[in-house]
C-alpha cells in the first residue's frame, strides 16, 4: 500500500498547481530559468572565446556569485519587511536590463574579459537580490500541507529548464553565437514581470509598524547565530557544494580544450544534467519512502564525488553522458533535501532573512570553491583539480556525519502569541530603547542544575527572536532565586519579539518553568534606557 493510501490527507506531487498564482508564477519561473541556463552557456562559452585561462573561465561562475556576499542578508531584510510582488518586479526589470546589455554589447564585439565579468557581476547582483524573496514566497502561495510537494516542483521545474535551456543555448550559440541566447534570456524575464503584475497579492494586516533595513538586517543574523537547526542545514550546503562546484566551473574548460568539443557539445552535456535531475525528482518520493533525508544527502553527496572522478579522468564524450545523467540525480536529491530542510525549520517571520543565510552559503561556497578548483587547474591540471574537489567533497561526508538535518512540523513554527501584552506608560516613547527584561524564579536548590541546563535553550531562543543580550544569574545570598534578563533594542522590537516565539518554543519554555516552585509567581519587569 503506497504512503497516500496510508494517509488520504496527503498532498498530491501536483496539488499545490491548482493554485492559479503558483501555477502561473511556476510556469513563468520555467522559462525565466530556461532564459538563464542559457545565459550560464553562452556566457560561459564566450568567454572561453575571449580567453583561454582556466581562471578567467572559472571567474565566470565566481563573478555570478561574488554578491551573493554583501546582498543575500539585506535582500532577505527587504523580502520580510517590503510588498514582495512590488519588490520583485523591480528586481527582474534590472536583470532583463542587463541581459539587453550583454546581448548588444556581445552582438557589436565589443565585449572584453574585464566587461563580461562586470556584467555577469551585475546579473549576479540581481539574482542576490531576488532570490531570498523568491524562495520566500512558496508558503504565501500554498497551503502548509502542500509546502513540501511545492518546493518538490519548483526543483523540478528548475531542471526542467536545466534540461531544455543548455541544450537550446548549445544550438543557438553554434547558429548564431552568445549573444542571441543573452537576448532571449531578457525576453524570459518578462515572464515573471507579467506574472506577477496579474497577482494581486493580499498583504497581511500589519500589527506594528515595518522593521527598519539595518535593524532588520541585525535581528536576522542574531537568529542565523542562535538557530541550532538552520546551522546544521548551513553545514551540510558548505560540505557539499565547496566540493561540488568544481564540476560546474571546469566543465566548459574540459569540453573546449580537453574534449576538442563544440558549444552543441556543451550544450548537450547540460541537458543530460537536467534529464538526471528530472529523473530524480521522480525517484526521490519513493527514495525518501526508504531514506532518511542524512542518508539520502550523503548517498548523493558521494554520488556527485564519483562524478567529479568521471569527469577527471574519461575522455570520451559519450561515456560522460551517463557521468552527466548521474550528476543531474545527485544534485537535485542533494538541493531539494536541504532546500525542504531550510524552508520548513524556520518561521515565517524571518523566512527571507533565513533563507538568504542558506543562499549566501550555497554561493558563497560556491564562489571560493569556483576560484579554489579554477587555481588549481590553472598549476597544475583539470584532472588534479577535478579528483581533488572528489576528496574534499568525501570528506565532507564524514566531517558532516553526525549533524541530522531538522525535520520540524509546521505546528512548532506557528506563532504562540501566549505572553501577555506588556504595559506601556502613554507619556514613554515606542521606539525608546534598550528594553531590559527580567524575570525572577524561585527554584529548590536540587532543581538548580537541571533548571540552569533548561534555560540555556531558552537564552538561545530569546537570542533568535531577536534579544541581543542574554543571561542568567543566581542570587549569592538566596541560592534558590534566580534571575533571567535579556536586551531588546527597543519597546516596539520588545512587541515584535513578542509575536515571534513560536508553539515549539513555548515548550521549551515550559521545560524550564517546570522547575518554578508551586504557587510562586515568575515576577516579570520591563526596564526602558534611554531617558
């Protein structure tokens, strides 16, 4: 008997399409993919045109990655606080710009090394800036129940595009060179544009007023620093993908100079990556049936490890075909699994900010690891550099092991909304600040290591729901009163921070209050600064 049988409840693979934005926005996200991996092949191409540096042709992939640095935690901030329709459509418009600019540029010759990498620079720069607030927008768009099947389908319509977008690049570059696959590209991003126009997206009723950018920026790295969870998720994407890059940033390399081959080549090599991944994605329901999703990321962690090898060492075009379909497996089961992981380990709340964490990692990786392999066969060769990037990506495996990727029900992220409203003078200022808050307990002295041992999740709870300072103290004279306190920067991030303590954490917090002596009351103060 299958799992849906088991339970009618489940949603279907397909289910979250009957939603007419996500389906819509799904099927525009198709061709606007379809228009980049054929940007990736003509860009990647042209400059193997332009120079025959393995480093320069590494920098590519870099140069797309690089703002990833400085723009994924900002973009997340103005994903969770802006109108993310309105934002994104900004966004796209500045991508297709870019493109328009490649494909004049390209078409006239007059693109050099230094223009092609500013210009993917600014591509790159687009694309840090969309996608936390694209990777945001899948719970607004479907039921909690349907998350899963969702996020399973924007991987597969990824690949989809990964399929059909290098192989059409491949034909369009051999017919008419990069610049055509440039201009398409542009036209793709309209698209999203006219999906997007036709949402009519209803924004929540805000209870308090929108954060600001910098104070935004700071809540969300304080709860990337304090989520147990989402580091675990980060420590699996650097593991994989430090080592996993190296394929991706030499493979125009090894089929222009090793392969003696042609941009069609190129092309189909793509497209066997996202016929594998295509392929994948049918297998994985039935993979996660029997695996757990550590085992399934390692498996396929080692998998991509002997595609690396294949790639290092065949020099037959048709025996790396299979090499390719291998890879295109490995790689969604490894992307969908983290991507499920990080998408449903946090609240929605700080959604955007947390998952711009997780893209800053996976560029971030992917960019030293781009620079890392490219510096290598630069020395020494691609086969050096190929079967090294194979033996960092296995160790990995066993450095990553023992951290389990979080499987989180969407219960334990909902709001709480149990603690009471705090009081507030109306002659005292809401954005006076710092806000001290403590909180006196009364626990028998035999409770005292079991009760300090509780509070420390909840100190890193109060840590993610933005506190910036945090500690517990033991009376000297009293040993049985204890006191908590923590810092918010003002009364209204106080509020906030009220309304983000999620079902999960309210039991935590129950763990330590536990220990609270019956009939004594958890005396609680609010203490403003700033006078």
């Amino acid at each position: 008997m299958t799992a849906a049988a088991l339970n009618p409840n489940a949603a279907s693979p397909w289910q979250p399409l009957r939603q007419r934005t996500f389906r819509w926005l799904w099927l525009a996200s198709i061709a606007s993919n379809i228009g980049t991996w054929m940007h990736e092949v003509g860009a990647g191409w042209l400059m193997t045109s332009l120079s025959a540096s393995p480093l320069a042709v590494a920098l590519v992939q870099v140069a797309g990655a690089l703002p990833m640095f400085l723009l994924a935690l900002p973009a997340g901030a103005l994903a969770d606080i802006v109108d993310r329709r309105r934002y994104l459509l900004g966004v796209q418009l500045w991508m297709a710009t870019v493109a328009l600019a490649l494909a004049g540029l390209t078409l006239a010759g007059w693109m050099t090394v230094p223009l092609l990498l500013g210009l993917t620079l600014a591509m790159g720069v687009g694309t840090a800036l969309m996608l936390p607030a694209w990777s945001a927008l899948t719970p607004e768009l479907v039921d909690k129940s349907e998350l899963p099947a969702a996020i399973a389908l924007s991987s597969l319509g990824m690949n989809v595009a990964r399929a059909l977008g290098p192989a059409l690049a491949g034909v369009l570059v051999s017919l008419a060179g990069p610049w055509l696959t440039f201009a398409l590209n542009a036209v793709s991003f309209l698209a999203v544009i006219v999906a997007l126009l036709t949402w009519r997206r209803q924004p929540a009723a805000a209870v308090l007023p929108a954060e600001r950018l910098l104070g935004a920026v700071r809540v969300g790295f304080r709860y990337a620093r304090s989520s147990l969870q989402l580091q675990v998720v980060l420590a699996r994407t650097a593991a994989f993908f430090l080592g996993a890059s190296a394929g991706m940033a030499l493979l125009p390399l090894l089929v222009r100079q090793t392969l003696q081959g042609t941009a069609l080549d190129f092309g189909i090599l793509l497209g066997c990556v996202g016929l594998g991944a295509i392929a994948g994605a049918m297998l994985l329901p039935r993979l996660r049936e029997r695996l757990s999703s550590d085992l399934l990321v390692a498996g396929a962690s080692a998998l991509y490890a002997g595609v690396l090898l294949g790639l290092a060492w065949i020099r037959d075009f048709a025996w790396l075909l299979p090499v390719m379909l291998a890879s295109g497996l490995a790689w969604i089961a490894v992307l969908s699994s983290l991507q499920v992981a990080a998408q449903t380990a946090v609240p929605g709340w700080v959604r955007a900010r947390a998952l711009a964490v997780y893209i800053l990692v996976f560029f971030g990786t992917s960019a030293l690891g781009g620079f890392l392999w490219g510096a290598l066969a630069s020395h020494f060769s691609l086969s050096v550099a190929l079967s090294a990037s194979a033996g960092v990506l296995l160790a990995g495996i066993g450095l990553t092991w023992r951290l389990r990727l979080p499987v989180t029900p969407a219960a334990d992220i909902a709001p709480a909304l149990h603690w009471p409203t705090p009081i507030l003078d109306d002659s005292l200022d809401r954005e006076r600040g710092p806000v001290m808050v403590t909180l006196e307990y009364d626990i028998a002295p035999e409770h005292g290591p079991a009760f300090r041992q509780a509070m420390q999740a909840v100190g890193a709870m109060r840590r993610r729901n933005g506190a910036f300072s945090w500690a517990l103290l033991q009376d000297s004279a009293e040993p049985r009163r204890w006191q908590e306190f923590f810092c918010d920067e003002s009364w209204l991030e106080h509020l906030r921070h009220h309304h983000r303590v999620t079902q999960g954490e309210q039991r935590l917090e129950a763990a330590a209050r536990q220990y609270q002596t019956p009939g004594v009351p958890i005396a609680i103060r609010h203490l403003l600064g700033g006078a």
